[in-house]
C-alpha cells in the first residue's frame, strides 16, 4: 500500500516569505503528526491532528501552524521565515486511536532552506 | 518532562563487530518505547515497539531489550548496511501524548 507522502520534498526560500506543506497519510489512518528534525535539537514535535482537529501541540511560536482536512491530508504553514526555520520536515501518520501505543509512519519529509 | 537520551552520539564498527546502543528515558508512565532506522535523505522507519521491562524484540541482526530506565539495541555481526541513525522514542501513558525522540546514534558500519 502507498506510504506517507510529503510534498514538496525541496524547497527554498527567504526570510520573511511563508511556506506551505502537505502531507498526505496511509489511507486509514486518522491522525498525521508534524516533527521538524535538525542536526542540533533532532526531532521536536510540531503538533498532531486527528479527525480535523489538532490534539496536541509542541512548544513552537504561533508563525509555525497546520490543519487537517476531510481526507486526513495535512498542510503545515510557517510565516514570517526565519533562518533558524531551515530543517527537515518530517509528516507521520498513524491510525491514532486512543489508548494504544501509536506507531508512527514517517513520510520522506519536506527539506526546507531559509536564506 | 519526558526525556531521552541516546548514547554514543556516533558509533564505527567492523563489519561482524558486535556492540550495544543505549536509550535512556524519564516518563511519567510508559506507553511504549519505540525504536527506529532513518537513513540520509530519508525519513525514519518503524523497528520495535516495547512495552514494559523485561520485554525483548528481535529482527535480523537487531534485538531490542528494556529495563525501566533503558533500553538497548544490540546489533550482532553487522553489516555495511546496517549503516543508518538509530532513534529511540517514548510515549507516555497519558492521554494521546506525542512520541518524544532522542538525538539518535549514527552507526557506521566497516567493511
């Protein structure tokens, strides 16, 4: 079955433009988690949606967002780009039901340059 | 908070050269611990889950253990491919908590 896809897998941009991401899930799976990888902090979670709301959030400033849609495809948005913005956007999806251990699946991720 | 540690940061082996790496963690009650393989350019994949101490998991040349504050991944007679960054997660059981990663280790494998 299809995996986890993100797109786009390159980008770059330029302090103060913004950036839209999109991640689309295995099919089934309800809940896609945003983690944004670096090779000082590694993974740090940006927040997670199921069922078109968000349940958790990570400690990251508001200008970092996403939403889910209807079909569980996920878009993050970041604003007003910083440098420190550069990174490795990695989307999971997992069925995220409650009570069980989530095993994440991982897309190839989204890798963002700042200039 | 949750934490996890990994240790060593980045590991060279010989091929066939046995070793261990570690993940320590501090939870406020543990879901599950959970292991993974992220080569370059991609993103990590699933290896194990484990859930409570004394539990092990194995696959191929990989075997995972965990005790309440660690867990190892024990990699026996490696091979060039193993070559990847290990990382280790935890999910607290509590709620729909997120998983929360250490840094990884990233083992280079010799041939």
């Amino acid at each position: 079955k299809a995996g986890v896809t993100q797109t786009p897998r390159y980008l770059i941009k330029t302090r103060g433009q913004q950036v839209t991401l999109s991640c689309s899930p295995i099919s089934g799976h309800r809940s896609v988690s945003w983690y944004q990888q670096t090779p000082g902090q590694g993974l740090q979670f940006l927040f997670e949606y199921f069922s078109e709301t968000q349940r958790n959030k990570g400690n990251f400033p508001g200008r970092f967002s996403g939403r889910q849609f209807s079909n569980s495809r996920s878009e993050m948005n970041v604003s007003t780009l910083e440098l420190g913005d550069s990174a490795l956007y990695l989307c999971a999806s997992s069925k995220g039901g409650a009570g069980g251990a989530n095993v994440l699946t991982f897309g190839a991720g989204s890798r963002l340059t700042v200039l | 908070e949750d934490q996890v540690t990994q240790s060593p940061e980045a590991l060279r082996l010989q091929e066939g050269e046995s070793s261990s790496l570690n993940c320590s963690y501090t939870v406020s009650g543990l879901r599950g611990l959970f292991w993974y393989r992220q080569d370059p350019g991609k993103g990590p994949e699933f290896l194990f889950t484990l859930y409570s101490a004394g539990e092990e998991k194995e696959k191929e040349r990989l075997k995972a253990t965990l005790t309440k504050k660690e867990s190892f991944l024990h990699i026996t007679a490696p091979k060039p491919e193993d070559s990847a960054t290990y990382l280790c997660a935890v999910q607290a059981n509590s709620g729909n908590t997120p998983l929360v990663f250490g840094k990884g280790t990233r083992l280079s494998v010799i041939a």
